[in-house]
C-alpha cells in the first residue's frame, strides 16, 4: 500500500480502528497517518514511549521481558502492541522499538509488532528489519514500513 489515503480506506472497509505504541519512531506513525483526511474515523490514538518505565507504565511492557530481551526485541514489541490494545477501544494496534543509532550491532534494528481484536481474541505478530542511513532516516523507514504493512499484518493475523 503507497498511499496513506488507501490505508484509511482499507481500515475503514474491514472496520478497524488503529492505535500505534511507538519507541523507535517516536510518534512518526500516527503523524504520518494523521496526514491523511478522514483518518479521525480509523485512529484512537497514539503513545511515544522510550523508556523502559514508560513502557511498562503506559502499555504493562514487563520490565523481566525487557530485562531477558532487551529493549530493542520481537517479545517487547509484541508486549506493546497488546498493550496497545488492552489500553484503548482500538482493535488493531501497531508497535514498534529500535535502535534509529547505535554504536553496535543493533544500529538500524527496528522491530514491529502488530495485534488484533477478532472475535474476542487476541492475536499478535512481529518481525525484526534492519534499516540503512541516518538516525532519522532510520525512523522515517520505520514509520513509513509499519504503515504499508498494516494491510499485511491483518490479513495474516485474521488467519491465526
């Protein structure tokens, strides 16, 4: 999906309502998606969380799964993203958390999660990309990946 303005209609045609957990992306998605008209009807909110605390204040990150995986992981990403749901009337949330720069072998790691609400049920995702250039273009790749894949995301979650 290219174009912001598709993604609203698809979240408008399969009845969903997006919330974002952002870390590494420090609120580009729900920026990005804000940008696009009619997108108050498909998006409850957004939370920027960077530190382990407000991870776990906001989205109940469990600071033993930060601890075991690091903050930069699939099993945090994942512990936001439902979160994110558990949090919100939304019924499909987008997360991620990385590493926009680093001085190791983390820099550029970005990993997404995605959870949805189906028939009572929770269900979740999650990858881990690598992404080339500067801090922000890091970031901006980020943002710009969850939000093309959120149709991608709910059509494999749907048939968990």
């Amino acid at each position: 999906m290219q174009r912001i303005e598709d993604l609203v209609e698809f979240l408008k045609s399969h009845r969903l309502v997006l919330t974002t957990a952002e870390s590494c992306t420090a609120g580009l998605i729900a920026a990005r998606l804000a940008e696009a008209p009619g997108c108050g009807g498909v998006f409850e909110r957004g939370y920027v969380v960077y530190a382990p605390e407000a991870k776990n204040d906001l989205l109940g990150v469990q600071f033993e799964t930060i601890e075991q995986y690091g903050l930069t992981s699939e099993p945090v990403a994942r512990e936001m993203a439902l979160g994110a749901l558990r949090r919100s009337r939304s019924n499909l949330s987008v997360a991620d958390t990385g590493a926009a720069e680093a001085d190791n072998e983390l820099d550029g790691v970005v990993c997404f999660a995605c959870a949805l609400t189906l028939d009572g049920r929770e269900r979740v995702l999650s990858e881990t990309l690598r992404f080339e250039g500067s801090r922000n273009e890091v970031r901006e790749a980020a943002a710009r990946h969850a939000l093309r894949h959120i149709p991608e995301y709910f059509d494999a979650l749907v048939r968990v």
